[in-house]
C-alpha cells in the first residue's frame, strides 16, 4: 500500500522504526527468512507488521518500554475474525488466540508490533518456524506462537496517540487522517502521567505537573537530578518539622508537597523524554522509602524537642509498620502476577468468598473515576495520601497529631488489605516464594542454613512464632519501669526469634507463604527494638538501626522488582538471624547501644559499597571488556 505522499506504507514503518531507535531495519520476506535473522541478533528485536499506521511515538514508547523486555502493542480495538485477540491481567498477556479461542474474556486485539528481549529471542525464533507457511496474518500467527510457548509479554496500551492496523486505501486513508489530528507532543506530555495513579495525585499533583516536565526536559534536567532535588526538599521539610513553630511547621508542610510534586515529576520525565534506566529505577524506589522516613524522623525529633511526648517511639512503630506493609505489597503484587500467567483451572478458583471478592475488585477497577474507585484507592493509604495527611495535620496542628494520624490510619490500611488479601490468596492457591531464590528474599544467613528444617508445621507458621518472641520482650520492656532488668530475657527472646530459621530449607509453597519475608522483617526490626529498648538506648540510634535496615530490605525488594541479581555483598550482611544475635550478645553485656550503633554503621558501609560495585564499578567493567579489542596475540583485528 501507498501513503498519501506516495512512499510505500513499509518504507515509511521502516523510517519511523529508525526514529524511534531501531539501530538496523531489515524486511523478511516470510517467517522462515525472520527466524533466520533473529538467530544473529544479540539485542532486542523490534518487529512489526506491514499494516500498522501509527504515530512514531507510538514505536518509540514500544522500543523503549521499562515494563518489562518482551512487550508487545495491544489496540483497544473490537476483536475481530482474522486477528489476534489477547486477554491481560495486570499488563500481562495470559492468553492470545483467535477470537473464538478465548471464549468473549478479550480484553484486545494485538496491534502488529511487539519487542522482544534478549533471554526471549530463542522462543521468537521458534515461533516464527513453527508459524510459517500458516494462513492469515504472519505477525498474528508470531505473536500467538510466541505466547503459546509461555513466554511473558507485558502490554503496551495506545492512549491519546493514533495506532491502526489496516487493509485497504480507504482505512489506510482514514488511519493518516487520525494520525495527522493529534498533536502528537502535546500528547506524549499527557501521557507522561500515569493513566491511573492515586486521588490525591490525580486531582492535586497531575493536573499541573506536566508544566514542570515540560520546563525540566528544557533544561536538559534528568530523572535522576529531579529525584535528587525531591530529597532535598523532603529533607528541608523534615528539618523544620524538627525545629517546631508554627512558621517552620507551614513552610515545612509545604516543602513537602513539593517534595511529593517533584516525586512525581522525575517520573513523568522518564516517560516524557523516555529517558529511562535500571540504575534510575531502583534509585527512585529507594528515594521514595528514604523521604518518608527521613521524614519521620524529623516529626519524631519534632515531637520530643517540643515536650509532646517519646516522639522517637512514635517514629519507630510509623517506619516499622510502613517497612512491613511495603514487604506484603510487593510480594502480593508477585502473587498477583504469578497467578495472572496460569490458567485458571490451575489456580483452584471454584467459587466462594475468595472468588468472589476477586470479582468484586475486578469490577470496581473497572468503574474508573466512580466512588467506590477512589475509596478503594485512597482506603489502602498510597504515598501520596500519606504525604498530603503529613502535610496537613503538621501545618494544622503538630508533629504528634500527624504521627498519630500515620499510625492509626496505616494500622486500618494494613488491617483492610491484609484481610481482603489473605482471603484472596487462599482462593488463588498460587504459590511465588518457590519461583525466585527464597532464601535471598527471607534474608537468610549461613545460622539460618544450619539450622535444622522443620517441615510439617510451614515456614509461615514459624516466622510468625519468631515475631512473637521479640513482641512479648518489647512490650513487657515498655510496660516496666526498669527495663534493663529484662536483660536475661533476651537470649529467650533469640532462641525464639531463631524458630522462624526452622523453615529456611522448606518448601514455601503454601497459598500465604508469601507472607513470609514481611513476617521476617517484623520479627527482626521488633527484636532490635526490644534490644534497644532493654539496653537503655537513645530512640533517635533505635531509629537510625532500623532505618538501615529498611534500606538494605528495600534493596532487595527493588532487586525483586526489576528481575535483578543479588547485590554484590549480600553475604556480608550476615542474614537476619546473623545480626540479631550479635544484637543480642551486644545486650547481655551491656552494650547494647554501642552494637547497635556499630553493626548498623558495618551495614550502612557494606551498602554503599555494593551499591557502588552493582552499579558503577560491574557495569564499567562490562563495558570496557565489550569494546577491547580482541585477535591473535591481542592484536586488533584488520
């Protein structure tokens, strides 16, 4: 087919494929010449079909999407006969056919362009011999032979830009019409904002933001020198959260709505100007979760200075519980995706309470924009929500009432969300522990490897016992008078903390053993506490103990989310029964304090060093052994 300007509709998909990034564009005459070519490939693949009329933004977002490394380009369009329907969950394809294939749960139809990773090119050449010579479509009967063979494909939705599949002079006609009427900047600005985020950021932050990106992708700023900022200003608001008074408190509230505003610009930037990278996203997770407790740290500060009460403690319990509800999202989000890519006869939905609440969310997601929408996205208490709560009660009243306000609000939050979860997940029967490196998630350490396994009662079972222990010895230190008279109670404590290790070498295949790692961190972080507190120690070092361990968790987490290796030192971190009994032999002593403050600075030194080895010195390394020259004798080839 020709365009309106004469050139054929291939060429011009070829030039756009260029522009979008494409380093080498090549025509396969069938499927069998495509396999061929996607045997030499060492890089992602880009491939289209020669019926896509699209904005070049359109293959620009595809090529360059950081959902995942095989994405492929689903149309809101009707399925219909001849094409490939897909059906996605969680931006998932969990399935792709043809339309009487799916049996009327189509959620699209694909739109002829798909990228495909690296790890995912074996299956991609495999599919494209196993659908050669086949009727109809050849990048259809590709892109259902690629998702018949498992592999995972993320979903690339088109929102304001123009993408369309056509047969013919009049729907190719049509198609350059619809593509020439947008504008197609102004429209990669608004969709730099997430399509569906929070309503506090949909209502109070989006709908002025992308004023902000457009001025930063002016002046040339970066993702990341955004982030940077954002944690200036959340740390100056934390600062004269410390320092009290009504000024400082406003000015402090209103430091950290900017705060929030540039969090969410950084990332609006990176869809914006497609600027995006591993190193840039785990530094805006890590960020986000040190904001926020930097943040409690200075209400905490705040509300001891000023004679309100044991500011600290309250500052503690608010980073513990966030710490702990973060551990359930993700591994719940892991869940979730898990059983999204099984068939569902295999996740053993057959009704009842769990199927049905299923169903229930399904259908409130859907009503985009209604009440019920909003209420069960505000309910779970998002950033933004906590952020806004933050800078309100502080302006309004003092660092005490907002703390207040984090904890009662975050304990109903995590109360909902696990009790709606736990049910779910039962029904869904779909285990994700067993999938990854469990004993890398669980933070285990070499004691943890030696204990002996205990089988029939479940490693989730015995991680909530280990969180028992260090509960009982915290409240009955809180409760006394004399604290430091519980010091004999510590090693009790440990030797029940050490319960949780029994599961270590267990299958952690249970429909909850997903809670698993968030009952860890809870059974550490209360055990230090407790340590702390039987040892007399300053709340502000309690604090900054626990805040590198959030740190070293979120790393992991960060890790778990991007499919990443280990970090480099994971090892000399000891493991979470490794740390606490140094902690605990610290306090039988009675240096307490000074274990805190020296194996938390060991912790802190051994992240930094492996954040500099993971992401400067390794990839540095990498990169120079890909450029040496390489012959005989070390001689450069001629």
């Amino acid at each position: 087919m020709s365009t309106a300007t004469g050139e054929p509709l291939a060429d011009r998909l070829a030039a756009q494929l260029r522009q979008a990034g494409a380093g080498d564009v090549r025509f396969a005459a069938d499927l069998d010449e495509l396999a061929t070519l996607v045997g030499t490939a060492s890089a992602p693949v880009l491939v289209t079909g020669a019926d896509l009329v699209a904005h070049t933004a359109v293959l620009r977002h595809l090529a360059t999407s950081p959902v995942g490394p095989t994405v492929a380009l689903v149309l809101g369009d009707p399925p219909v006969p001849g094409r490939t329907a897909v059906r996605e969950e969680r931006g998932q394809v969990v399935d792709a056919g043809p339309l009487n294939a799916l049996d009327g749960d189509a959620t699209g139809v694909f739109g002829g362009a798909l990228r495909v990773g690296v790890d995912d090119l074996p299956n991609l050449a495999a599919a494209a011999r196993a659908a050669a010579g086949g009727p109809g479509s050849a990048v259809d009967r590709l892109f259902a032979g690629l998702a018949a063979l498992g592999t995972l494909i993320f979903v690339q939705r088109v929102r304001l830009l123009v993408a369309r599949r056509v047969e013919g002079a009049a729907e190719l006609t049509a198609a350059e019409a619809a593509v020439t009427a947008v504008d197609e900047d102004r429209a990669e600005l608004r969709l730099s904002v997430k399509e569906r985020d929070d309503f506090f950021s949909t209502y109070f932050v989006s709908t002025w933001s992308p004023y902000l990106v457009r001025s930063a992708a002016r002046l040339r700023l970066t993702p990341t020198g955004v982030t940077a900022i954002s944690v200036l200003f959340a740390l100056a608001a934390a600062v004269l959260f410390g320092v009290g008074g009504r000024p400082a408190l406003v000015g402090g509230a209103v430091l950290l709505y900017l705060g929030f505003v540039l969090d969410c610009v950084d990332g609006q930037l990176a869809r914006y100007t497609r600027n995006f990278s591993a190193w840039g996203g785990w530094l805006d997770t890590m960020a986000d979760r040190a904001k926020e407790y930097l943040v409690y740290a200075g209400l905490g500060f705040g509300v001891s200075h000023a004679g309100l009460g044991n500011g600290w403690a309250l500052a503690i319990a608010a980073m513990t519980l966030q710490t702990v509800r973060h551990m359930t999202d993700t591994w719940y989000g892991v869940l979730h995706d898990e059983a999204a890519r099984r068939p569902r006869t295999a996740t053993g939905a057959s009704g009842g309470i769990g199927d049905r609440l299923n169903a229930a969310s399904t259908r409130v997601q859907a009503d985009t924009g209604s009440l019920s929408y909003w209420l069960k996205r505000t309910v779970v208490f998002p950033i933004g929500e906590r952020w806004a709560l933050i800078a309100l009660t502080v302006a309004l009243f003092n660092p005490l009432v907002s703390l207040v306000a984090v904890l009662v609000w975050g304990v109903l939050a995590f109360a909902y969300t696990g009790a709606l979860r736990t049910l779910r997940a039962r029904w869904m029967w779909v285990p994700v522990l067993d999938t990854v490196d469990a004993t890398l998630h669980r933070d285990d350490g070499p004691l943890a490897r030696l204990l002996p396994v205990v089988r029939p009662m479940g490693p989730l079972t015995l991680a909530v016992i280990a969180a028992l222990g260090p509960a009982v010895l915290l409240v009955a230190a809180l409760l006394t008078d004399a604290p430091d008279g519980l010091r004999w109670a510590v090693p009790v404590a440990l030797l029940v903390l050490l319960v949780g290790g029994l599961g270590a070498g267990a299958a952690h295949n249970g429909p909850l053993d997903w809670l698993v790692p968030a009952a860890l961190r809870a059974a550490e972080y209360l055990f230090a506490i407790a340590v702390g507190v039987v040892g007399g120690v300053p709340g502000w070092l309690i604090f900054g103990y626990v805040f590198v361990l959030t740190v070293h968790h979120y790393d992991l987490t960060a890790r778990l989310e991007k499919r990443q290796a280990a970090p480099p030192l994971h090892a000399a971190t000891l493991g979470w029964e490794g740390r606490s009994a140094l902690l605990a032999l610290a306090a039988i002593v009675g240096l307490a304090g000074s274990g805190l403050a020296t194996l938390g600075a060991y912790l802190l030194v051994v992240f930094v060093v492996s954040v500099v080895l993971a992401w400067f010195v390794r990839p540095a390394r990498s990169a120079r052994a890909s450029v040496a020259p390489v012959g005989a004798g070390g001689a450069a080839p001629h």
